[in-house]
C-alpha cells in the first residue's frame, strides 16, 4: 500500500502536463479548411490513384 499514495500525488500532476502539452500542439496547428482540403486531395492522390 506505499505506491497508492504516490500514484494519489502524481496522477493529477501527469494529467495536467499531458492535457497542457495536448493543447499547445493543437495550438500551433491551427489549420484553414482550405490547407486541410488540399492535404486531404494530396493524401488521395498518393494513395488511391
């Protein structure tokens, strides 16, 4: 029973920098629905045609 204590203190510590490091990445990629459309059609053409 001496790791639950452990696991009580750090698991909200590594959620916290899990979802502040998920949202900074979402952040910088900020994308318009045109780039998104022409990554789409890129991807198609590479793999399907």
């Amino acid at each position: 029973m001496v790791m639950s204590h452990e696991i009580i203190i750090f698991a909200p510590i590594f959620a916290v920098l899990i979802g502040f490091i998920a949202f900074t990445i979402l952040k910088k990629r900020k994308r318009s629905a045109k780039s998104i459309y022409k990554l789409i059609d890129d991807l198609e053409k590479k793999y399907i045609y």
